[in-house]
C-alpha cells in the first residue's frame, strides 16, 4: 500500500499555526508523508481565518487551489471560516470536511471514516466541549516553537468574531505547560513563543494566574529563550514587567495592542482600557527595560472614526515610544456590534490613514533600531538560506543577517549592532 500524502496550509494567528502544526505531528505518527501544500497530495488540510474579509477570501483561493492541484484529494477545511460559516465553505466545490475549533483536534480519525460521497460533511459541534482546552505547539523549526496556552477571549470587542469562533476564554493548566515546555527544549528548540488568544487571562478558570506561570517556566533549567506574545494592556501588570527586567530566559519584547490612540474610539470598540492606562504600560516598560522592543496593533476606519479622531490617534502614536506598529483596515464581521454601527469609513479614506500609520511606523522602527547601535546582543540564527545570507533575532527581536554558516543555525552568537542596512536589519560577521 502506497503511503498516503497529506498538505497542510495554515491563515491567521500564532494559534493557528501551533494546532495546524500538532495536527501534521498527529499524521506523521499514523504513516502519512506531509508534502507541500503546492504539489499533488491525496488530502488538504486548511486552517482557516475570519478575522478580515482578505483572511476570508484567502481561505477561499486555497480551498480552489488545492482542488486544482488534485481534483480527486479529499479536501478538509477545519477553523475560524468553518466555525461560523460552514454552509459558505460547503458551497466550494472540492471540499469534503469541515470542522470547528473543537472537532478539527478529531481530523484523524473524521478522515479516516470518510466516505467517497460528493457532499461535504459537516461535522456536528459537541456542545459539551466546546469550553475544554486543547493544547498544542509548533514543531519542525528547530530554532522557536509556538506554544499554545489558552484559547478563547471572554472580552467581546465590538469588532471581533474570535468569542464567537473560538468560545470563552479557557486555559491550560501551569503543569501542562511545564511538561509541553520540556518537550520542545529536549527537541532542541531554543526559544519557545508563549501564545494563546488572550494569554493575560490564562488561568483564570484554574486558580493560576500568568504571572505564576511565567515565574514557574523560569526555573526551568533547560529553557533559553520565552517570548511573551501579545497580551493586554490592562493584563500586563507591574509585577510582570519587573519579572522580566530581571529575567535570564524571558526576552525584553512586548506586543501589547493598541487598536486606537482616541479614547471616544476605543470606548465604542469596547476596549477594556484607554490611552492613559496604555501610556502608563509603555512607560513602565521603559523605565525598566529602556531597549525592549514594544510593538503594538492598529485599526484604522472603524465606524464613526471621523477626521479629528484619527488625528488624535497619529498624535497619540507619533508621541508614545512604540518600536514598530502593526496596521490594520477595519472589515466588517457579521454578528459583530460593529456590523451594526452608523457612519462607516470609505475604503480610500481607509486606505490614506493606514499609509500613513505605516509610514509613521517605519520612522519609529528606524529610530529603535538606531537606538540599538553599537549594543552588545545575542541572536539566537536560524537555518534558511536566502541568497547566501541567513538571518536570525536579538533578545528584544532585532533582525540581524549574516552570510550564510550552517554551524550558525539554531546557535545563539553574541554579536554588536554596527552596520545597519535599509533601516531593515544589521550586517554582521560573528
């Protein structure tokens, strides 16, 4: 019996990529040989995003590609696209599961009990399960592994589909991470990403807390390297902070999202914070850690975002001492309280603040980086090899490229900050 190929391709957040890639680990044990999502394989997997009307009409193109590459390969469709609108994803023709959240962690055993029938199926939501954790992590890069702690969000923004996808918020417990954590380091894994959907609520529903957590992966021997992922401006306490500053294994980068920079806004977007609290995170941070990276996320033309609003939003940027930004036009999402608001922005005049936000982007990023010059950091290089060069992170993810030495890869080098090219990264020979 020939061994059955099976492509994986993944849209969205870190979480995603973490389940995606547990998912391909779960197949490899059961004999399947994972290929590229281009080439001809016996079966699709897509992991899909709904969080813009782009990540939806991604999903879409890969779903018809992949039944292009092999009309005759079972195509399973499984994520946030498949948990809200599954009737959508039916309709494309090629498709021959569909999964949520919950039931894609089943997408062995659902595949193996597939049938030949030309309608998709549709498998049931277990009502039952639908707040139980599931971990994951990312595998196959040797050099950092996305670890998955909680998933869920419990905050309902006004734009936001995640509640509705992915439930409340839920979480791992610390002795499950402890023994993930382990895992990925006795690979050889030197840095792992801790992620989640709302990861400064893990714990929540355990009696932990992330700050016990985070107290706890530090005495972990084998760790070097932990990044934080995105977390909350009001979940990143002081206690945090400071654990950081005095850490030796979590590295001094914070992502804390922003969304706007006018309170009038923010309060329509049912944030759970305003600009003071945010500027007081980003100081606190500064004071303890002068050089951490600290990049954030912005929405530009939400409903009722008039001309004065976003000018204070770029004033309130231009003013914060952010490292870079991450911009984002505002899309629509059914069963949102935002679908619902009056007074929605044209797409150009969307279009015109995100060019501006980017550009104002580029001059902070410039700036840290200029900051960061002549520093003595450690970077921890990867293994690709684009054009003889690799390239690799510092402690607070500054990109540093060198000319391609495979006994480099998944090595940390100490290195100084001189060279900077394009305002992009630094040239170094270690």
């Amino acid at each position: 019996m020939d061994q059955k190929t099976i492509a994986f391709h993944h849209f969205g957040c870190k979480v995603n990529f973490s389940e995606t890639s547990s998912l391909s680990r779960k197949f490899i044990e059961k004999g399947y040989q994972v290929i590229d999502f281009k080439d001809k394989a016996d079966i699709y997997v897509i992991s899909t995003c709904i969080v813009t009307a782009v990540a939806e009409k991604k999903c879409r193109a890969a779903i018809r590609q992949a039944h292009k590459n092999n009309p005759e390969a079972k195509i399973a469709v499984i994520g946030c696209f498949s948990e809200l609108k599954p009737e959508k994803i039916a309709a494309i023709e090629g498709v021959s599961l569909i999964l949520g959240h919950q039931e894609k962690f089943t997408l062995v055993e659902q595949l193996e009990q597939l049938d030949d029938s030309p309608a998709p199926l549709i498998h049931p939501k277990p009502e039952e399960q639908k707040n139980i954790f599931l971990p994951s992590y990312s595998y196959g890069d040797r050099t950092r592994s996305f670890l998955k702690i909680q998933d869920g969000c419990d905050y309902y923004c006004a734009y936001c589909t995640i509640p509705l996808a992915r439930g409340n918020s839920r979480s791992d417990t610390i002795a499950n991470v402890i023994s993930s954590a382990k895992e990925i380091f006795e690979a050889g894994v030197k840095e792992i990403i801790l992620t989640g959907v709302n990861i400064g609520d893990f714990g929540k529903h355990n009696n932990e807390t992330f700050f016990q957590l985070i107290r706890e992966l530090e005495k972990l021997s084998a760790i070097t390297r932990i990044r934080i992922s995105s977390i909350e401006p009001d979940l990143l306490s002081d206690d945090i902070i400071d654990f950081v500053s005095q850490s030796k294994k979590f590295m001094p980068h914070f992502h804390l999202p922003l969304q706007s920079g006018c309170d009038r806004i923010l309060n329509a977007m049912k944030r759970k914070y305003n600009t003071s609290l945010f500027t007081s995170r980003i100081r606190a941070i500064r004071h303890k850690i002068p050089l951490a990276c600290i990049a954030s996320d912005l929405i530009v033309g939400f409903p009722g975002e008039t001309a004065a609003d976003f000018r204070q939003t770029y004033e309130f940027l231009e003013n914060t001492d952010l490292s870079y930004m991450h911009i984002f036009s505002y899309s629509e999402r059914e069963n949102t309280l935002a679908s619902r608001m009056p007074y929605p922005v044209q797409d150009q005049i969307k279009k015109t603040r995100s060019r501006e936000l980017h550009r104002l982007s580029e001059l902070k990023k410039q700036q840290f980086y200029l900051n960061n010059r002549g520093q003595e950091v450690n970077v921890l290089f990867e293994s690709g090899n684009t054009n003889g060069f690799m390239h690799g992170f510092s402690e607070n993810y500054i990109k540093v490229k060198t000319v391609f030495n495979p006994s480099l890869s998944n090595q940390i080098v100490p290195v100084i900050l001189n060279t900077l090219e394009n305002n992009e990264y630094f040239m170094t020979n270690p």
